[in-house]
C-alpha cells in the first residue's frame, strides 16, 4: 500500500511515469477486494466496478491530500486492472461453458445477438483492442466509462474534456465498435 | 480523434438524439449539405443505433453484475500466479488481542476486519472485536477509528449494540469490542413468527428509538436496513438491536470533500435502501433525515415484504438510472403493491404476517401508506424531521389517534398542478382561493400540529448541531482547522449538553486561530466555548475565561470584552478568582468595574500573604500587583511585583507581567531609571517568545495567552513610558 502512495507521490512531483508502475499495484488490490467481495455474501451486488474502484482509492491512499493529477493516473489505472479482472473471469466461464480445455474464446464462434454477458464483455475487450490502435484517445474515454464504471461527469473531468465532448464521443464509439464486432463476426 | 471522425461524432450525436425521422432527415440534409461521404457514414453508423445502444447495455449489466464465484476468483490468482497473502499477514485466529481470544473471523469492512473473540477476565463472555486492518494504520484513519470509537461510546441505548472496551496491539493497531449480538435480521425474524403488522410497527418503533438516540449522540447510521437490525429474544420478548454502526463513518472517508469518496461510500451501500440525497454522486450534504428515508424503506419492507424498489432492478439499471429513480420515480403506496402482487405471492405475504390478504390491504390503506410515503419523500423536508416523530407517528396509529402523516392537501396537489401547467392556471388566482376557504382546517388541529411540528424542529436542530460538531471533533482531530471552524460558525444554538470531545473542539479551534493570529475567529469560538463550559473541572474553565477575555482584547471588539468581563466576574467562583482576576485587569479599568472587583481582590490579597508553611506562588501574587497598580497605589503595586520576582518561580510569562508592572508603577513615582531598565527587562522576555513564534504552550513555559497578555502589558508599559520619556536615555 505504501507502494502505491509513493508512486503516487512521486507522480505528483511528476518523477515517473505513472501507468506502467501504478497498474500492477492497483490490480492487486483491486484483485484482492474483488475475491473478498466475492467470499462474502451477494458478490453480484457489492462488485460495481465504480465502487471497488473508489474504494481501492480510498484505501490506497486516503485522504483527500493527493493531487487531482493523481486521481487522474489512478483512474486510468484501476480502469485497466477491473478490465483485466473481468476478462479473465469472464475468459474462464466463457471457456468452462464451452467444454473447457480452451483458455480463450475465439470470438469468431460468437454469435454477437445472443451472447451470453461474459462474452459481451469479450467482445467489447477485442474491440477495444482495436479501438486502441485507432483511436487511443476515443478508447482511453471507453475504458474509463465502460470497465472503469465512471459517469460521463467523471470521465470530462478525467480527460480534461468537456461533458459534451465526453456524451459525444461516447456515443460515436458505441457505434463504431458495434459496427465493427459486427463486421468481425459476418 | 481526427477532425472527420469529430465531425462524424457531432452530427451522429445530434441526429441520434432526433426521435421524429423526418425532423431528422431535415438535420443531416442541412448538416451534411454537399458531402455525400460524410451523410452515407452517419447514416450507415445510425442504422446500427438502437442494437449499439443495447449491445453496450447488456454488456453494462454485466460489468455491473459480473457474477464471479469464487472458483472465478481461483482463476484469477491461477492466471496471475500470485498468492494471496492476506490471511498470512493479518491476525491469526486462536491469537490473543489484550484480554481477548480471537475464535473466528466474522466479518470485514472497508478498513477493519471483525472477528469473534473470547474475553477471559473479568468476565468469560463472547464479544466482537475489531481491529484496523493490516495497511490502514495511517495516522488519518487512525484518527477517524478512534473518532468513530468515541461516538460508538457515547451511544447507551438497550437497542443498540454497546461499546465495551478500545485498545491497541501489540503492533500499535487500535481495535474496540462491540458486545456481540446474536439474533435474527428484523425482516427473517417478523416472516418466521408470522408476527402481525402491529406487532411489527412495535418492533419498528424500538428500532426508531434507537437510531433517534444516536441521532441525539451526533451519529448518522447511513446504512440501515433489515441486515445491521438483528432481533434478539430477551426474557422471551424480541428486542431489535442495531448493529455496524457508522463504522464505515469512521474508516471511509467521509468527512472529506471529495466527491468521489462520496461516490464510493454510497453504492457500496445497499441501493434500495438509500435515499435520492445519498445517491447524489454530490451527496456531500447527508443529514440525520437520510436515516429516515432509510427507516422508511425499512417499514415499507416490514409491512409488504417488499423494497419500493426493487434491488436487482436497480442494480442492473446502471449508476446514472438508478439516481434517476430514487431522485424522480414514485414508489407504489404499499397497500396499492401489495395489491398489484400475484395471487400466490399475496397469499404467502398475508400469511406471514398472520392475516387474509384482504384485512391486510384494509389494514395499510390509509394511514400506513401516508406514515410510509412521508418517510420516503423524495423531499427531505418533507419527510418526518425525527425518528422520534415517525415512531410517535406510528404510535397514534396504534392508539387510534390521527396522524400527523396525511395525503397531499388539495392545495398542495394544486400547487404541483399549477406548476405543472403555468398556462393554465394564469388566471386562477380566484379558483385557488376558493379551494382554500373549502379546505375548512379545524382551527385547533391546525395548532395541536404546528406545536408537534416545532418540537420536530427543535430536536431536530439539536441532533444535526449534534452531527455537526462531531464532525468538528474529527476535523480537528486530522488537523483541519479551518473546517472545523467552518462547520462550529454553522451551529444554530449553543449546544445545551455537548461532550468532553465537543466542548475540546472549541477550545483547540479557538487556540490554533489565536496562535495564528486570527483574533476574530478565536474570539467567536471561546466566546461560544465560556458560554457552554461547564463539564471541565474549574481550573480549566478559568484558564478558558482567560484565553478568552485575552483574545477578545486583541480582537477589539470592545462590546464583546465588555460583555465577556461581566459574565466573567459575576460567574467567578472562589477557586477562579486567581486567574480571573488578573484576567479581568488586562486593560485599564472603570470606576464601576473597580468596584465589581474588590471583593475578589481583597479575597486574592487575603489569600496571598506568605504564611508560614504554605507557599504562595508567584501566579497568586500577580493579580494582587495588577490589582494595586489599577487603584493608584503604587506602592503596594511595586511592594507585590518584587515580592512575585524574588520567589524566582521561573513562570517567564509571570516575571515579564512582574517587570512590567514594577516599570510602570515605578515611573508613575518618578523613578525614571528604574522604570526604564525594568521595562527592557520585560520587553526582551516577551519579544524573544514571540520571536520564537507563539505555540500551545505548557502551564510551567506559561500558556500562549499568557505571553499575549504579557504582551498587552509591554504595549501599555511601552506607551506610558517610552510615550511620555520621549528624550533618547543618555547612554
């Protein structure tokens, strides 16, 4: 934890580069949380992404002394780590429905209307992917708002945008990614 | 994003949001006027709109509710071949804490972990303990633990669970001891035993009680519902018992304004149980009147068996809608829910609570729905303002009596419709009148309400003046002064029965302004703190008038000193008279105020002369010089100050007053020199502290008030002297 708050710190005083050194950080915890939420009763309840996220915030570094600028880091970074929590969670079930033995699910074999919500979030992630490649600025906004949970009030603030942009481009993105899952999957 | 792609988002943003096909078809002719490319790929995107929308919502869902299991959990760590170490780190069970043996770990919050531990001694009994968790030990959370520990403690209330015992471990983490409480959620409880709606409306009544009583302590639960209210049979009859309370208060951070943390706290909560202010991702402003919409939601659940909304709906709605619904959407009244249920379903709901589905539609219709529907106002200032006054409520229905609950009034239903339809009602001023006239209130309800409406008022000022200065203690205690400040200004009276903490908080603010120099903020917090002073033993009130009466001269409020010095000496009781005395000679005095004095000073010289045996300190002697040298007898002043020196008690503060007061009762005999040399002894002891810079000080180095007082002296001493001696002194 105090790991966290170092970097963090050192973020703040703009030493290191963030992402790469907050990330693995962030994922453990969040990972940590998220099996504990998930040991305890209503798990499906409690795992709102935007709450572990907060939470793991909260935790990591308490009070509100960091900077905005830190907040900033952390977002994008706790954004990736629930990304990567929910993919390999869904990698799994989606593989164990399928007869197991396949540790990852070729999205070709989807049938895009009448996937199951594991695999909407597989489908979203390969996008994404794609996305990122294209766009990093469009998919930085996706992430966010759609692994990390933040409102579109949230994001503006996160990337410095105005919520118009953010309502905006969100929209713009849905499309283009649907468009293109659908395209992958003729 | 480069420009095409901006321009493309722009005009798909827009034409998605065009319902009418031809308004829309108008939009991208004129938007898209000449690029043909441009319309064909909004057009081709829009086509997709509607199943685009779905796909991300669907996939919303499931990030929202992603179903793991725990064997999702094991993949996780298989797939990152990390280990968890948790377990390996925290306490062990079979440990011991203290006094106290840890069985079984029973639960985990935000930054503390809960466990079911045995206390050997003095009594063999199982308790909850918990402690912070491994990590969270930083000096704020710390602070916020203890806060919260301090709240829990001064809660005494047989329906909620006690505070027995704080401590630290070894390693330093502080943990307290909550009596453990076995029993029932009120929900499972009332279901099992078939208990009637009206032996449910008691039960609930005890848990009103309850939460109105930690509203009294300052303390919001903010998360109650039917799982932190367990029942426990007592001598055969159920007692509910309120349990986790505000524990995450403590540990989350709260009291900081950052929305996001807000944020946080909020939806790790329980949606249906929360109110539209708490949903509000701005939901800084949380008062007690949440908890009410909390025990509505409760009562609502008690008597259908149903949430008014329902949880899973909620959750799966997503953040933004589920806001929208507790903000905008009216629940059903619950005689109309329970109505609209299913055959089955109301047949089981009826047995349950020990009635034919018909007795228990008659039964809610009516006053229970109104009892219910004002607690879940989407208005907070519309809801009961008291647990007290929604438990009272429920008890006249018991008794048969009217309630104050009642459907909206015609009028206030004519005032929706009014704003609701401007136009219409432009010139309905005279139909309005009408109807209030035809409202015809009973003259003597309309008071019998007004008066229970204003005792609502009263208690509830009290309980928020309760939570406010709560939260003064903990701002004070991470150092937030100015906070602090801030939420004590916002105190609508001075609170008739605040806690040690309370009354501390004051003091510390007062102290940190008057030690920065902010004489007006210092002077309002211990004019407020002399003014409630009273649980303190009265040395310490004394040293408080005295702090007080200094800052209120550095603040130059001359009304308010004069104010401060009558209280001061009217109150003044004989183990004060020392410090009040002296405090109350700072500055020069009236004639009438020389008389008010007297008595005290003559009891203080009385008091003074050396005797055999018993010592006199240098602090006791002070006031009697200050005394003399104020009455023009300067004699005995220089007589007092000298004999205050030579006892060499080594108060600096004492000996500066000492020197100054000799300077200047020497000069005002003419001895020139002397005066002279004794003023540069004071003024070298006083200036050399403040160089130092002003801090809390101890009663041996003397307090920050003295020095300022001793301050005041020089300036007076100064002003006489040097004023008057204005020839350079011959070297």
């Amino acid at each position: 934890m105090s790991n966290i708050t170092l970097v963090l710190e050192s973020v703040g005083r703009g030493e290191r580069k963030p992402t790469e050194e907050l990330f693995p950080l962030v994922y453990q915890e969040l990972r940590r949380m998220a099996a504990a939420r998930m040991a305890g009763e209503a798990a499906g309840h409690t795992l709102q992404p935007t709450a572990l996220v907060h939470e793991a915030w909260l935790q990591l570094v308490g009070d509100g002394e960091q900077t905005w600028q830190n907040r900033r880091h952390f977002f994008g970074a706790a954004a990736e780590a629930m990304r990567r929590i929910l993919i390999l969670n869904a990698r799994r079930k989606s593989a164990l429905k399928r007869g197991g033995g396949q540790s990852r699910v070729n999205i070709e074999d989807l049938e895009i209307t009448a996937a199951t919500p594991d695999e909407h979030i597989l489908l979203i992630d390969e996008a994404l992917q794609w996305l990122e490649a294209e766009d990093p600025e469009t998919a930085r906004m996706v992430l966010l708002k759609f692994f990390g949970g933040l409102t579109n009030e949230e994001v503006a603030e996160n990337l410095g945008v105005s919520l118009r942009t953010v309502n905006r481009q969100w929209l713009y993105a849905k499309l283009k990614l649907f468009r293109w899952i659908r395209d992958q999957n003729k | 994003m480069n420009p095409e792609s901006q321009l493309e988002a722009a005009v798909c943003f827009v034409a998605a949001n065009v319902q009418d096909p031809a308004l829309r078809t108008q939009f991208l002719e004129q938007a898209c006027a000449g690029d043909a490319q441009l319309r064909a790929a909004v057009e081709e995107l829009l086509l997709a709109h509607g199943d685009a929308e779905k796909f991300f919502a669907e996939g919303r869902a499931a990030v929202n509710a992603p179903d793991l299991d725990t064997q999702a959990a094991a993949s996780i760590q298989e797939a990152t071949g990390e280990i968890q170490q948790d377990d390996l780190t925290d306490e062990q069970i079979g440990s011991r804490i203290g006094r106290y043996t840890l069985l079984q770990r029973i639960g985990e919050g935000g930054c503390g972990t809960v466990y079911l531990a045995e206390q050997a001694e003095p009594v063999r009994r199982q308790v909850a303990l918990k402690v912070i968790k491994l990590g969270m030990d930083t000096k704020n959370v710390i602070a916020r633990f203890e806060a919260e520990r301090q709240a829990l403690a001064m809660m005494d209330h047989p329906n909620i669970a006690r505070v027995l015992d704080a401590g630290a471990t070894e390693t330093g983490r502080p943990f307290f001891v909550m009596e453990l409480v076995r029993g029932t959620r009120i929900t499972k409880y009332c279901d099992e035993n078939h208990l009637d709606t009206v032996q449910r409306l008691e039960l609930f009544i005890q848990v009103c009680h309850a939460i109105q009583h930690a509203h009294q302590k300052g303390v919001i639960h903010r998360d109650i519902k039917p799982s932190n209210i367990l029942v426990t049979l007592h001598d055969g009859a159920p007692v509910p018992k309120v349990i986790d309370f505000g524990i995450a208060k403590a540990t989350e951070g709260r009291l900081t304004n950052n929305t996001l943390f807000t944020a946080c706290e909020q939806f790790v909560g329980t949606p249906a149980y929360m109110s539209p202010e708490q949903a509000e991702i701005t939901g800084l402003d949380i008062d007690t009147r949440s908890d009410i919409y909390s025990l509505g939601v409760l009562l609502y659940e008690l008597l259908t068996g149903r949430t008014p909304f329902d949880t899973n709906v909620l959750m799966q709605a997503g953040l933004d809608e589920m806001r929208r619904t507790l903000r905008e959407k009216e629940p059903q009244m619950p005689s109309t829910m329970i109505t609209s249920l299913r055959r089955t379903e109301l047949t089981l709901t009826a047995s349950q609570r020990h009635a034919e589905p018909p007795k228990l539609i008659s039964q809610l219709k009516g006053d229970l729905d109104w009892i219910v529907m004002k607690a879940l106002e989407k208005d907070r200032n519309r809801r009961y303002d008291t647990a007290n006054g929604l438990a009272m409520d429920i008890q006249r229905y018991l008794d048969s009596e009217p309630v104050v609950a009642r459907p909206p009034s015609r009028l206030y239903r004519l005032q929706k419709l009014v704003r609701r339809n401007n136009i219409v009602f432009a010139a309905g001023g005279a139909v309005a009148l009408a109807l209030v006239i035809g409202l015809g209130l009973s003259t003597w309800l309309f008071f019998r309400e007004r008066e229970a409406r204003e005792r609502e008022a009263q208690l509830r000022a009290e309980a928020e003046d309760r939570a406010k200065i709560t939260q003064a203690v903990m701002f004070v205690s991470q150092g937030k002064y100015d906070d602090a400040d801030e939420t004590l200004k916002q105190l609508k009276a001075v609170p008739s029965n605040p806690t040690l903490d309370g009354v501390s908080a004051f003091r510390s603010v007062g102290e940190w302004m008057a030690i920065h120099g902010r004489w007006q903020q210092a002077a309002e917090r211990y004019s407020a703190l002399i003014k409630i002073d009273k649980l303190d033993n009265v040395k310490q009130i004394a040293l408080d008038y005295e702090a007080c009466g200094v800052v209120l001269a550095e603040s130059q409020d001359h009304e308010a000193y004069a104010d401060f010095w009558r209280m001061a000496v009217t109150n003044c009781s004989t183990a004060q008279i020392e410090t009040i005395l002296i405090t109350c000679l700072e500055l020069p005095v009236s004639q009438p105020q020389m008389a008010a004095l007297k008595p005290l000073a003559d009891h203080q010289e009385s008091n003074s002369v050396p005797r055999a045996k018993s010592r006199v300190s240098e602090w006791a002697m002070m006031p009697v010089a200050a005394w003399k040298y104020r009455c023009g007898d300067y004699d005995a002043a220089m007589e007092w100050s000298q004999r205050a020196l030579e006892l060499k008690s080594k108060f600096p503060a004492c000996d500066a007053d000492a020197y100054l007061i000799l300077a200047m009762a020497d000069y005002q005999r003419g001895h020139n020199g002397e005066a002279l040399a004794e003023l540069a002894q004071g003024r070298q002891s006083v200036e050399t502290r403040f160089r130092a810079g002003l801090d809390h000080g101890k009663a041996e180095a003397s307090y920050w008030f003295d020095w300022v007082f001793a301050r005041r002296l020089l300036q007076e001493a100064s002003a006489l002297i040097d004023g008057d001696s204005a020839q350079p002194t011959p070297e």
